[in-house]
C-alpha cells in the first residue's frame, strides 16, 4: 500500500471519526436507538481505518495526526451543526492543535 493510500485511509478515519462523535451528541446518552448504531458502527470502521494506516505511518503519528485533524473537524461540526462556537482561548488550543499536527507529518518523520 503506498503512503498516498495510508493518508487516503486516516482521512477516512477522520471523517468516520468525527461522525461518530456527531451521532454520540445526537444519541442522547445512548438512549436513542438510531443514533446509537450508528455511534457504533462508525467508531468500529474508524477503528479499522487507522489500523489499516498503521501498517504504514508509524502508530504515534497516525494517532497524532487522527487525534488532532479530528477534535478540528469536530469543533466545524459543532459550530455548523450545533452552534456552539468557541471563545478566544479554545481557538487558540485549536490553532496550537493545528500547527502540531502539520509539525508532526511535516518535520516529524525520519
């Protein structure tokens, strides 16, 4: 598997992932049916994706990478879906989160 196919996969870990994170809000503390499957599921295909992207991209930075490009994704989702928006501080953590995960896949490999 080539190394455009691992990245190919951990953005499909990333997608999965902040689905499942989306669908956990919307399951209500898991007392709706729908979104609770669907929690489920997605978080089982997250899991196998960035096993998959593990093969190639070392585990610390695949999950690196997985954590950070995630908590973005889901603060867009949040703030698009749920209208929360964050305050000064949490954009700065977010922009720190940010300049981390390009550090780790730009600079960071041997």
């Amino acid at each position: 598997m080539s190394l455009a196919t691992s990245y190919a996969f951990l953005v499909l870990a990333v997608v999965l992932g902040v689905t499942s994170n989306s669908f956990a809000k919307s399951a209500e503390g898991f007392t709706l049916l729908f979104p609770s499957i669907i929690t489920g599921i997605t978080i089982v295909a997250c899991m196998y994706a960035l096993s998959i992207v593990m093969k190639n991209i070392p585990m610390g930075i695949t999950y690196a990478s997985f954590a950070g490009l995630t908590i973005i994704a889901t603060v867009v989702v949040g703030i698009i879906r749920f209208n929360q928006v964050p305050n000064l501080y949490s954009i700065i953590g977010l922009a720190l989160i940010i300049a981390g995960v390009l550090m780790v896949n730009l600079l960071g490999n041997n």
